[in-house]
C-alpha cells in the first residue's frame, strides 16, 4: 500500500470504520512509515481541537423568543393551508412582491443545453423555467404546494428543478427572517429524505420553501434559484470558485453556459439576485459540472468572461472507497459569480 | 413526566405549542451548539437556531416518523445552514474576515486546575480553531460538526444528509484533511504558536 493510499484511509481509520483487512495493512504500513505516522497524529490532534471546543448554550430568551414567533405563525395561519400560497401569489401587486415554489420535473434529455429563466415582465413570477427547450420530456410546474417528483419508468434519470423565492425584508436589527415556510412545501424534505436517490442520481439540494409573506411588508431583495443535482459522472476531484466583474450578469450567464455546453460541462444549478425596485438581476450564481478533462481549457475561457475578481482551484484526494461509490469519469464542480 | 419524542411531535402536528416547546428544551443544546459551530459567533447562531425550531415545527406535518426525530431535525437543520449560508454568499454582506472577527463569542472558563493564563491561552486556540472552521465549505462543515460535536455515527450523518455512508466516509476524511490543512497554514503566519497535537485536546474541553 502505498503512502496516499494509506492517508486517504487514515481517517476511517481513526473512527474503527475499516475493514478488518484494511484495519491491518494500515497497522503494518504506520509501523514502518514515520511520514504517515505524522500525518496520523496531525489528524488525530485537528480531531482533539474541534472535540475540544466548548459547549455553547442559547441565549436566555431563546425559547421565549421562539415561542413568540411560533404563536404569530399559529396566529397567521390561515384556515385552508391549501389556498394560503395561491391567495398570497395573486394579491401581491406586481412582480417584486411575488414568490413560489416551483418543481419541475422533466426528462433528461431537454435540459443541458440552455439556461434558465427565471423573471417575467409580467405579474409576478414566471413558470417558464426554460428557454429553447427542445425535449420532448414532461415538465410539471406546480406552484406552492409541489408535489414530490415521481420516479419515472425507466430508471433514475430524473432530475429536479427548483425554483424558489426568498423575500427578505431589510431590517438590520431584527432576528425576524420574514421568511417563514409553506409548511406542505417543507414536508418534502423528510420524502425526499426517504426517497434519497441513488448516488450521482440525487438531489443536491432539497427544495424546500414557500415563503409566506404578509402583504404589508416591503420585499427588499428577491432571489430566484434553480437547481438540480449532480448527474452521474465521477468522483468530484476539483473545486473551483470564480468571482467575475461583468457589464450583465444575465447575458453574461447565458454566454457562459453556451460555452461550457461545447465543453461538455453540465449546470447544476444557478442563481439570480436583484435589488428591489430594480429589474434587473444583479448577481448571478453558477454552478457548473465539468469533466475533469476539459476544466483546464474550459477554466481559461471562464477567467475570459469578464474581469477576474476572484479565483481559487482546491484538489480533492480520494480514497480508494470513492472510486467504487461513484462511477464515471472525474469531474470538477465550478461555482461562478457573475457581479454588475 | 418525559413522554418519548414520538408523542410530542404528533401534539405539536396539532399545534400544541407546549409540546413542541418541550422538544424544543431537549434539541435547543445541539441545534445551537451546531449553528454557532458553523456560523462562528453567537449573534447569527441564535438567528439560524431560531430558523431552524420554525422550520422543523412548520415541517413537522410531514414527519412520518420514517427516521428518529433527531435525525430529520438534522435535516432540517441541515439545509437551514445551506440556505443561510448561501444567502448571506449573495448579499456578501458579511465577509468571511467579518465572521472571523465576529467568533470572539466564547467567554474564556476557568477551572480550579488552570491558571488565568492557560485559560486565556486555551481561548485563543479554540476561537482560533473556529475561525479555521468556519472558512471551510459548508459541507465540509457540517460533517465535521455532526461528527466531532454532535457525535452522530456515519449511519446517522449518512441519513441527516441523505447521502450514503461512502460519502459520508469520503466527506469526512476530505473535511479533517481540509481543517488540518488550514490549522498548519495558519499556524505558520502565528509562528508555530498552536501545534496540532498534545494541545486542546478533550482534557482540556470546558
């Protein structure tokens, strides 16, 4: 065995979470190994530091607090639960004050090739999700009570899309989130939870929210996101993380995913932020899947997309376990920020 | 009087305040021991804490009891830090140096044992520690929470994240690895002042 390999197990290791045969390759490697013996010992000794840091209590009107704002929610819920999402949806005057839940469940083979929409110039928010799909496979949308994504016959190559709507009201000295969930939204987390998808098939980030907003309030700040989990491929070997100065972050979204399409790159999942008041998106979130081959071209024409603000490149080691968990080729997992 | 999760939860389905009040005094430890752990300071851990009891009461319709409490309240709480985490990445209200300032919440605790010194020492290296935590990934976070602080099993971390025990496995040494990494090179701009063994360990846990 040969000293990475050794390092990449010494973790499990440390937690008795090796096969017994591993468990004593392992020993018989550290008997005669002084460099890994460090390597144990430093990990053994960051373990210590963090067991070590103290217990922490919540603050003395914490339950209080909460009790509060759990009396309000009780006070607000409205007596149909069916209708609250809906009734709020359609009384919000115009776009700023719109937020929904919106799961769309489609086949795979429609969506790589273009970017998602997620604004509508018209009232409120929009179900067109994506422009220039050419698949011929189902999309759902369902606004606010989202049903959980069905298996398809076929297999697991389903994927979900999420939009979600997050309103935050600008009120620097409240703990208030202002952000309070659909609960029958929520409830699809313990389902997916349940129907945790094989792994590279999954859902990468659970989409869980409806906000509930009172009428009154004065939205800020809207975000809109849609994600999807990973797709297959292999073990994630790279993560990078780039901050780009653009003119439009919008346009310069829809460029980027053109060109990361040639490059046989996937999006995982985008983001859009806009100030309030104001139509247009301001930064935009990117996560991209690229083939571990093609990052290093791919990577390049990305720093060329606008001015580079900020940039990082981290390497993931992988154990031997890996290899067998996730099958396919590796990859690099790129999140892109693009900003006015 | 210490009826099993199990009861108070159906009670709070029905909107039983004071049951889910009770579910919240046997959770509020590890829910706010976890937000302050990834959020670094206590200010934004009581924040995300009291996020995350309304999420989990207003999810609990949909708890059918397929996994212990504790474990979908992991979830829960889980995906609370995501969210909050990846908010604030929009905003970039707060930069990561702010939030590393910010982890001055731990009031130094001394022991009849530990000279004022020690204690104040001992301090610097756990907000130290924490600040390294606090710039890694979330992920990596969250994992080396559940494990190191909470003590969950890779069984239970695999089912609060709903992934499977070989990510857990993977995620967990990447994520030691990672917070090795970043204690050796911040070490380094100290001058060698925190070493990464014999120091801080569990004997010297408050």
């Amino acid at each position: 065995m040969q000293c990475s390999d050794v390092c990449e197990l010494l973790s499990p290791y440390l937690d008795g979470f090796l096969k017994p045969g591993e468990q004593k390759q392992i020993e018989a490697h550290l008997k005669n190994c002084v460099g890994c013996q460090a390597q144990l010992e430093e990990l053994r000794g960051t373990i210590n530091l963090l067991q070590g840091l103290p217990e922490v209590t919540p603050p003395a009107a914490f339950r209080n607090e909460l009790r509060e704002r759990l009396q309000q929610i009780e006070q607000e819920r409205p007596t149909d639960r069916a209708k609250a999402p809906k009734r709020a949806f359609y009384k919000w005057p115009g776009f700023m004050a719109a937020a929904a839940v919106l799961v769309v469940a489609l086949g795979i083979t429609g969506v790589w090739g273009s970017p998602a929409r997620w604004f509508d110039s018209g009232e409120g928010l929009i179900a067109q999700l994506f422009s220039g799909n050419s698949s011929s496979g189902t999309v759902a949308v369902d606004n606010g009570k989202a049903d959980r994504p069905e298996k398809q016959a076929g297999g697991t190559e389903k994927i979900v899309f999420a939009g979600k709507g997050e309103v935050k009201e600008d009120a620097p000295e409240s703990t208030d989130f202002n952000m309070l969930m659909e609960p029958d939204g929520l409830s699809r987390e313990d389902e997916l939870l349940r129907d945790a998808a094989p792994p590279g098939a999954g859902v990468m980030s659970v989409p869980n929210a409806a906000p509930e907003i009172a009428a009154d309030e004065e939205p800020r700040q809207m975000y809109m996101e849609n994600m999807k989990g990973r797709m297959g491929g292999g073990a994630v070997a790279r993560e990078a993380h780039l901050v780009l100065a653009v003119t439009d972050p919008e346009q310069a979204m829809n460029s980027i995913v053109e060109k990361a399409n040639s490059y046989g790159a996937e999006v995982i999942a985008s983001h859009g932020a806009l100030v309030a008041g104001q139509r247009e998106v301001d930064t935009v979130v990117l996560e991209l899947q690229i083939p571990l081959a093609k990052f290093g071209p791919l990577w390049e024409v990305l720093n060329d997309s606008g001015r580079v603000m900020d940039s990082n490149i981290n390497d993931i080691l992988h154990s031997a376990a890996d290899t067998g968990e996730e099958q396919g080729s590796p990859v690099a997992m790129v999140v892109i920020e693009l900003k006015k | 009087m210490h009826p099993p999760d199990e009861v108070l939860v159906e009670k709070s389905k029905k909107g039983d305040l004071d049951a889910f009040e009770e579910l919240v005094r046997r959770y509020e430890g590890k829910v706010y021991n976890m937000a302050y752990r990834f959020m670094g300071n206590h200010a934004d851990a009581g924040d995300l804490a009291q996020e995350g009891f309304i999420r989990l009461y207003q999810a609990l319709p949909g708890f059918r009891g397929e996994s212990s409490f504790s474990t979908w309240m992991y979830r829960i709480v889980s995906n609370a830090c995501r969210d909050e985490l990846r908010r604030r990445q929009r905003q970039r209200n707060v930069s990561l140096d702010e939030l590393a300032k910010s982890a001055a919440g731990n009031i130094p605790v001394y022991s009849a044992e530990e000279s004022p010194e020690d204690a104040a020492e001992r301090h610097e290296l756990q907000q130290y520690v924490q600040q390294c935590l606090t710039s890694l990934s979330e992920e990596h976070r969250l994992v080396l929470i559940m494990r190191e602080m909470q003590g969950l099993s890779y069984e239970e971390i695999a089912a609060a994240l709903g992934c499977s025990l070989g990510t857990v496995k993977s995620r967990l040494n990447r994520a030691r690895h990672a917070l090795k990494d970043k204690i050796k090179a911040r070490r380094e701009l100290f001058n060698g002042e925190y070493r990464l063994s014999v120091k801080g360990g569990t004997s010297n846990a408050v």
